[in-house]
C-alpha cells in the first residue's frame, strides 16, 4: 500500500489508505475460515510487505533490533473513545477506527518531524498561504472551460454504463454484502 499522489481521497491520509484497501477485499460475508485479507494484513501490506516490494526488507518494514525505526505514535484514548474496550486487538482498532487525526508524534531515523499536532520543521499556514497566492486569478474560468471541453465524454460515459446500472436496479432487493441483508 502506498499513496504517491494516488490515494482514494485529497486528505493524505495513510492510515485510512490501508482500511480502503483492507475493506476492498473483503468477501461478502464473513465466514469462518475465508480468504480475505485481516486488518493485520492489511497493516503488513503497508509496513513489512512494502518494505519488500521496495527490496528494504532487511533494512525496514518491522520494528526489531537492527533495524530502521521511522515510528508513529497515536492518541490511543481518542481513537477508541468510546466504542471500544482494552481487550479489542489494537492492530485492529487502528484499521477500523484510525485517523490521521489520532497522529501525536512522527520519528523518523531518530528526529522528531511531528509532534503534537504540529510540523516541526514545516510552517503549515505559511505553506498555504503561499499555495493560495499561487493561483492563477483566472483559475476558475480556465477550469470551467476544461470542464465543459470533457461534457461529450461525460455524455458517452453515462451511455456505456447506463444499462448496466438499470440491471443493478432490479438487485436492491438482494444485497451482495450478506451481513446487512438480515440473514
């Protein structure tokens, strides 16, 4: 798992990257023994198995001695607060709850970069208002011209799919996801 500007959303958020991906493939029900891939998968997706797809499995990925630490630490009480208790598997709690948000302290070889909700080494307003002063003034009639140039394709689009969405219609009754179809 990884982001490099191709994330599901604009929030830069890592921690929900690997609940998208978890959730992605999931099956539709949860039955014992099945396939899909856990929350602790998941994570290992995004720590230990991208450390190897990168070829630095003996540098990163897991913490153990010897090896590179770049270390987040979370505000566990705000990120179970008030739906969970000391006994739900943490690695858990992190895939189904976590939020950026929960992020108090990034380490990274051995220098803090963020710490109490705050860059220490990046003015955030500073950034932005500098990216504010960075748009054009005619920035919204240039991207409301592209806009209207992509109508045909939008047009052409809708007609491709638009009858598989009608066959979708008549199966509102009979849910893919079994857990919310009240068996």
């Amino acid at each position: 798992i990884g982001m490099d500007d191709k994330e599901l959303g604009d929030d830069r958020d890592f921690i929900e990257e690997m609940r998208v991906a978890s959730k992605l493939h999931r099956v539709p029900d949860y039955e014992p023994g099945s396939p899909c891939p856990g929350s602790r998968d998941a994570f290992r997706m995004a720590t230990e198995y991208g450390a190897r797809c990168l070829g630095l499995e003996s540098e990163t990925g897991v913490l153990r001695p010897g090896m590179r630490a770049d270390v987040t630490l979370l505000d566990y009480g705000a990120l179970t607060f008030p739906f969970t208790f000391s006994g739900h598997d943490p690695v858990e709690v992190l895939m189904q709850r976590g939020r950026k948000s929960h992020v108090r302290t990034v380490i990274a070889a051995g220098e803090v970069l963020f710490e109490n909700g705050r860059h220490k080494r990046l003015d955030r307003e500073e950034i932005l208002r500098r990216l504010t002063e960075s748009i054009p003034a005619d920035y919204h009639e240039t991207f409301s011209a592209s806009a209207a140039g992509l109508e045909p394709l939008r047009r052409e689009v809708r007609k491709w799919f638009g009858p598989w969405c009608r066959e979708l219609e008549g199966m509102e009754k009979n849910p893919f996801y079994h857990l919310n179809d009240g068996r």
